[in-house]
C-alpha cells in the first residue's frame, strides 16, 4: 500500500512527495523538526510535542506555516489516510524556498511543512526494551543549541553510524568534560550506585525530551525521585542502570556501555517499572 504525506497544503503519496532543491531545508538544514508516536490512532504527548515545534520555529525565526490547530488536523488526516494504528509521525518545518543565500531571505517567504507517516511496531519496542541493548561513548561534537530541533543532524548520524558499525544499539554522547548529554536521538538517564536516579538537567546542550519529560511525571505518580545531575562516563559505568527515553525508544535500559556491563548486565529494577508504567500510558 503506498503511503500518504501532506506536502505544502497537498496529500500525496510519499513517493510523489517532493520540495524544491531551493529549499533552505535542503541546502542549508534551515529547518526544525518533531517526531510524534501514534499508538492505536492517537498521538502520543502531541501537546508537548507541538510546543517544542513552536519554539523551535520561534528560536530560528521562522514564521509558523499555519496554525497549531490547523496543523493538528493535518496530522489526524495524515494518521487516517495511512491508516495506521500504531505509527510514526514526522514533521518538518523549513524557513522555506529562495535563491541560495546564507542570511535569511529579504521577502517574507513561506515555510515549507512536510508530514510523512509510517508503521511503527510498539510491541518490538517492549521486547527490545525488555532484553536490554548496548551502548558506545562517542565525543559530543554538536554545536550549542541542541535544544532546538534542527535538522541539522549531521555529528548525531556520524555517532549513530559509529554505534552501528561497533554492533550496538545508541551512541552515549560525552561532552569535553567527561559528561554524557544525551544520546544521538535520546535522553540519558541514569540509576546510580548510591540508588538516585538522575538524568542531565536542560540546558542549551541538550534536547528537552518529551518523553523525558513525560517520564518524569510519571515516575511522580509512583513517587519515584529523580534528580537533575549531570553524569560522569564513570558514574555511568558504575551505575546500578542505565536507560535511554525518546518517543521511539520509549524506555530502553542500556546494559553494557563500551563493552563493559551495567550493574549485573540485565534490566534493573527501576527501569522495569518505567517501561510497564510509560507503556501503561501509551494504551490509554
Ligand atoms: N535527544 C535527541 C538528540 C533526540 O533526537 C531525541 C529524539 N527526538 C531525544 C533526545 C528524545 O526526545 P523525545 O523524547 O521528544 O523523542
């Protein structure tokens, strides 16, 4: 079956689903982006995630290509027309097409919006989640406005790249003084050897996850604490857990790190609990 994108005010099969190469996306990654899970037909934390592509546009200045309850239809049509249950949404927002120039167009052009959609299989999540997956540290080379979405992902698929060529699953990104930030497409988080639970606070260096977030909020409900700290490549290796949040992961424990293992090597107590309450949230 083929699948349906919303292009410019269009829907139409992806394959047929183009942008201009004066795209400033394209030249430039001058775009943001979201990545939304669809789980049984709705949207997993849209609110969330429609927030942080508003304020990715607003960081770069790029003028919103329509209105966030516009855009929200948009998204449901894109989720009916595919007619998927369980699904992976993905939008892009670029500042939009013009004769390539590095300083921002003078006239007031439209931004270019693209939704695509495609299966996505939470069940083999939760296996993969509930087996554990491997991890290397690789140097954090991004530049510092990692909070914004950027499309601009070029040190993370260079990280990526490197994890899957060392046979493993995520890249552990370590800044230049000796401290994990984040994953290539991940938040870190961290159980450590003294029993707190920690993950790095937000700052510019890193991306406010909503999964994070949504995490955290819920780890309050089963009056888990967790603690905003930075953590040292050591401490992690010394950690009693680690795991990795994001809308695609879910919750995922990392149990070996550059080869060596992560407490016992198997998925920890804490984590257990957090992938059976965020999958309880998911379903509901
Ligand atoms: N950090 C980075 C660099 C990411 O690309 C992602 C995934 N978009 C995350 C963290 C996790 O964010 P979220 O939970 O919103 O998917």
């Amino acid at each position: 079956m083929s699948r349906t994108a919303y292009v410019n005010g269009a829907y139409v099969p992806t394959r047929d689903a183009l942008v201009h190469i004066n795209d400033r996306g394209f030249q430039f990654a001058d775009g943001v982006y979201e990545g939304i899970a669809v789980r049984r037909c709705k949207m997993v934390d849209a609110g969330p995630h429609l927030d942080r592509l508003w304020r990715s546009m607003g960081e770069l200045a790029i003028t919103p290509p329509m209105g966030r309850k516009a855009l929200d239809v948009v998204l449901s049509e894109v989720i009916r027309r595919n007619r998927f249950s369980d699904a992976f949404l993905y939008i892009q927002v670029t500042r939009g097409v013009a004769p390539r120039d590095h300083a921002f167009p003078a006239n007031d052009i439209p931004a270019t919006l693209f939704v695509t959609c495609k299966r996505f299989d939470f069940d083999k999540v939760l296996q993969r989640a509930l087996a554990g997956v491997t991890g290397i540290t690789q140097p954090d080379n991004r530049w510092g406005r990692c909070d914004i979405k950027s499309t601009g992902l070029l040190p993370n698929i260079m990280a990526k790249q490197s994890a899957r060529e060392a046979g493993v699953f995520e890249a552990v990104l370590v800044d230049s003084d000796g401290y994990i930030t984040e994953g290539s497409s991940t938040n870190i988080w961290a159980v450590t050897e003294d029993g707190d639970i920690v993950t790095r606070p937000i700052t510019d260096n890193i991306l406010g996850g909503i999964t994070r977030a949504r995490i955290k909020t819920i780890a309050e409900k089963l009056q888990i604490s967790i603690k905003d700290a930075k953590i040292s490549v050591e401490q992690a290796k010394n950690a009693r857990e680690i795991f990795i949040t994001s809308a695609t992961s879910c919750t995922t424990p990392i149990t070996k790190l550059d080869g060596e293992k992560i407490g016992d090597g198997t998925v920890g107590p804490v984590a257990k609990r957090l992938i059976d309450a965020y999958f309880k949230f998911t379903d509901n």
